[in-house]
C-alpha cells in the first residue's frame, strides 16, 4: 500500500515554535515513528511553503497512490486551488489538522479541502496522522 503525505506551509517549523498548539515532535521525528508503526506501508512525504507546488504534488501522487493524508495548514481556509486539485485527483483523501480548527478563530472554520476529503481528522494533535493510515489500512 503506497501512502502520500502532504503539509503545507509553516509546517515545517513543527517542534521548534508554538508548541502549545503543535506540540514539541518534529515532524522528521514523528514520520520516522510512523514508518516504524506500519513497516508494511511506502509511504511518501512532501512539504511546501508555495501553493503551486502543493497543487503539483496533489497531482503528481493523486492518481497512482492508495490513500492521500493533507494537512495543507493555512492554505486550508484560502486555497480554491488546492480544494479543485483533490477534487481532480483519483486517490481518496483525508484531511488532517494537528490543532482542533474548529476551536480557534472563526477563519479556521472553512476549509476549501474537507467536502472533497473522505474524511477529516482535527485536534487530535500528530496521531491523527497515524490515524488516518490505520483508516486506509482497513479500507
Ligand atoms: O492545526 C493544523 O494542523 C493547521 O493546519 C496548522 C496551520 C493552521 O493555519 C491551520 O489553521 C491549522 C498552521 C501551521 C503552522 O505550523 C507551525 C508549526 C510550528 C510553528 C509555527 C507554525
């Protein structure tokens, strides 16, 4: 089973700033833990500060890949065009946020992603990752 996992901007600097909302992991670190947990899964991990880099990974893994797990962080809330390329794309997807995005301010509470996703997972910090592996695992 071949796995993409895909965070945008800004989450790049998990474990090193605002560890109260994101907590102290880096995500090197977490992602090395999470290849351990499911030795059976290839998995692929990209991050990007740039939309239009985003939107050409989306499309580069959206069809050949078994599952996609997003976290596209503030471009969430702003981006018709990362919500149009996982509308696009073949391969199912599920959204995840590390912080609970409905419990912040109210600009969180839209997402241009979540009625294209299979599903989404917020606040349940780094294991909603996990957690959305575990979903495509039983699928
Ligand atoms: O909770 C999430 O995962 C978010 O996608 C994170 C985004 C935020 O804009 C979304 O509303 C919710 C922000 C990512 C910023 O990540 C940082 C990590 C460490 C230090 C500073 C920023």
């Amino acid at each position: 089973m071949k796995i993409a996992i895909i965070n945008g901007p800004n989450l790049n600097l998990l474990g090193t700033r605002e560890t109260s909302i994101y907590g102290a992991q880096t995500f090197d670190a977490f992602f090395e833990s999470l290849k351990q947990k499911f030795p059976t899964v290839e998995f692929h991990y990209f991050q990007s500060n740039i939309e239009g880099e985003l939107v050409d990974e989306i499309q580069r893994v959206g069809f050949s890949y078994d599952g996609l797990i997003i976290n596209p962080a503030a471009y969430t809330h702003t981006s018709v065009a990362i919500g149009d390329a996982i509308a696009a794309i073949k391969t199912p997807v599920i959204e995840v946020h590390i912080s609970n995005i409905f419990g912040r301010e109210d600009f969180r509470k839209l997402s241009h992603v979540s009625a294209k996703s299979i599903g989404v997972i917020s606040g349940l910090g780094l294991k909603g990752y996990a957690l959305a592996v575990e979903y495509f695992q039983q699928d």
